[in-house]
C-alpha cells in the first residue's frame, strides 16, 4: 500500500524555523510528492508550495512566500518544506500530497504549533 508519509512537525516559539519531510513509502517510487498543504482547525485544506515535476518550479501561496521553501531530492522522492521566521498563525497540519497515474495520494499531515 502506497503512502505519503510526513515528518518533522511540532513545538516551535515565534521566529524560530522547522523543517517537514515527506517520503513515498509501501514499495513504490512511482508517486511523486509535489506539493504541500496545511489545514487551519475548522478550516479546509489549502495549499501553501507546489513544485513541478519537470523543471522544479515551485508556486508560493502569499501567506508563506519568502518564509517557506518547498524543494525535492529526486534521488531520494521525498519532498521537503523548510519554514523560516513561523509565526503563531501558521500554526496547523500540514499534509504532502503526491500522485501517480493522476492518481492523488495524500500523507497523514503533521502538527506544527508555532508558541508565541
């Protein structure tokens, strides 16, 4: 069974900086994580960083641009978000989303609580 799954989340103060990963695990290096979600409580899920496939473009939403960095190691298939100057409002779960065969596969999210 395929799975995303995410790690690196928890417990920072304001200004401080965490680092999520996102690896394909269950015997397949078919799925390719390509983008990063994250989910207010209450609220739906909204995409923060995309990364193409090809070419490595990467698209910010405004609410993280110039804090986040999305980035990928193709060797390894995992996908990484690194999260610079956080702040109390981005406190979430934050999701990896992959796909294969446009086939989507999404991680099971991890917390990142920003203290302030």
């Amino acid at each position: 069974q395929v799975q995303l799954v995410e790690s690196g989340g928890g417990l920072v103060q304001a200004g401080g900086s965490l680092r999520l990963s996102c690896a394909a695990s269950g015997g397949t290096t078919s799925v390719k994580p390509f983008a990063w979600y994250r989910q207010f409580a209450g609220k739906q899920r909204e995409t923060i960083a995309t990364i193409s496939i090809i070419g490595g473009t990467t698209n910010y939403d405004d609410s993280v641009r110039g804090r986040f960095t999305i980035s990928r190691d193709n060797a390894k298939n995992t996908l990484y978000l690194q999260m610079n100057s956080l702040k109390p409002e981005d406190t979430a779960v934050y999701y990896c989303v992959g796909s294969s065969a446009g086939i989507p596969y999404w991680g099971q999210g991890t917390q990142v609580t920003v203290s302030s």
